[in-house]
C-alpha cells in the first residue's frame, strides 16, 4: 500500500473525493488507500442518489462512481453531476474491463474508469492523473471501447466541427483512431508540444472536457469509422 510520501503528503492535501459503490468494503479499502496517501475522501455514498448529494453538499474534485448501484445507477448519476457545470471529474468503477456500460460512461463525460481490483498504487495514481486535468484511459483502451459499442451509433451526435482548422482536424481524427501524443507528433511532423497545443485548442472549440471525450465525439460523428483505428491489437 503507498504511503503518504510515495507522492509527497502535500501534494495530495487539496484533493477532495467522494467514492459512490454500494459495496461497504470496496468504499472503505479505497478510503483507507487514498487517505494513506494523504487524499482527503470527503464522503461516501451507497448509491447513485446519495453520490449526487454528496457532490452538491462537498464539491470534491473528483468522484469514483461506481456504474451498477441501486435507487440511482452510476450513469445517471455522472449525468446529473456533470449537468451541474461544478467541474468535478468522474471516474467510473466497474468490474469489467470492457463492460458495456463503460462507453455510455465515457459518452456521459466521464473523465475513464478504474477496475475495483485496482491495485493501491494504481488508485493513487489515477487519482493524481486526473486531479491534473487528464483522461483516465490509454488512447488504444479508449479506442476499442468505442469501436465496439459505438459501431451502430456513430451519427447520433452532430457537432458542428466546422470551427476546427484542416490541422486540427487532422489530429481530432488521429486521436479517434488512438494514437498518443508521441505517434502524433512523429505521423504529423509536429513537436509534442504542439501537439498538444493543437487538442488544447480542439476541447475549447468542441467544448469537451478532455481527450477521452475527443475520441467518443470522432467516432459519433463518423469522423472516425470502427476498424480504421491505428492499431486494433
């Protein structure tokens, strides 16, 4: 289990999280890890209704919600938090790497997810990941999860990608097919640093929180078609 020093006690000291899971003992091994590492877990709830009114009551930073929950399910609970505009940022647990509710998640604007058998280390350091503004999902994770549930979905979002210049749009549609910054900037010719002023730029004119959603928008509006990913390994 990681101690408070593995990240520098105050490093953590301004986190705020809520866990939303139903299970008593997964909300108390994950609050004994995070608090360990010096994470301040400022609720629990047992349901999707009870996460929403913890969010309301503390405003955390970030909250782990878990997908399958009585009263309130997860989904509808990151739609309601996120519908607030209070700029937490959700991560999603669930028990299956490729649950079928995960791209509904993502699509919802969920910031990734965690599988409940994450390891202490891996909690930690999901936590800091996203604290500091990026997706909790490898771009190739990212990829095959829209690939395959979005594949019969792909023209229900219609966003006006007219604002984007030729490059950018280039690279919205690269990110679609998982390429990380690194194979961007080496398919492109691009140093990553503008690399990522350019994906910057594209989550303020499509308004999108973070890469994550990126990849579920290029696949909804059939920038990206499943199968024309980078890598399908």
């Amino acid at each position: 289990m990681p101690s408070a020093a593995a990240g520098g006690p105050g490093r953590f000291s301004t986190v705020r999280v809520v866990i939303a899971d139903d299970q008593a003992l997964v909300r108390s091994g994950f609050r004994l890890i995070l608090e360990t590492a010096g994470i301040d877990v400022a609720a629990e709830a047992a349901n999707g209704k009870e996460a929403v009114a913890a969010v309301l009551e503390h405003r955390p930073d970030i909250v782990l919600m878990d997908i399958r929950m009585p009263v309130m399910d997860g989904l509808e609970a990151t739609r309601q938090i996120l519908s607030a505009g209070s700029g937490v940022r959700v991560v999603m647990l669930t028990t299956f790497d490729l649950d079928q509710y995960v791209y509904e998640a993502l699509a919802a604007g969920a910031s990734g997810f965690l599988l409940k058998d994450v390891s202490p280390e891996h909690l930690v350091a999901a936590v800091q990941l996203v604290r500091s503004g990026d997706a909790l999902l490898a771009p190739s994770i990212t990829r095959r999860l829209v690939s395959r549930f979005a594949a019969h979905d792909t023209a229900r979002h219609r966003a006006d990608l007219s604002a984007l210049t030729p490059r950018e749009l280039e690279v919205l549609t690269l990110i679609g097919r998982g390429l990380s910054n690194a194979e961007l900037a080496s398919a492109l010719t691009l140093s990553e640093a503008t690399v990522k002023t350019h994906l910057a730029r594209i989550l303020t004119k499509l308004k999108l929180r973070d890469r994550v959603q990126a990849v579920v928008l290029a696949y909804e509006t059939g920038l990206v078609k499943p199968g024309l990913a980078a890598d399908d390994s």
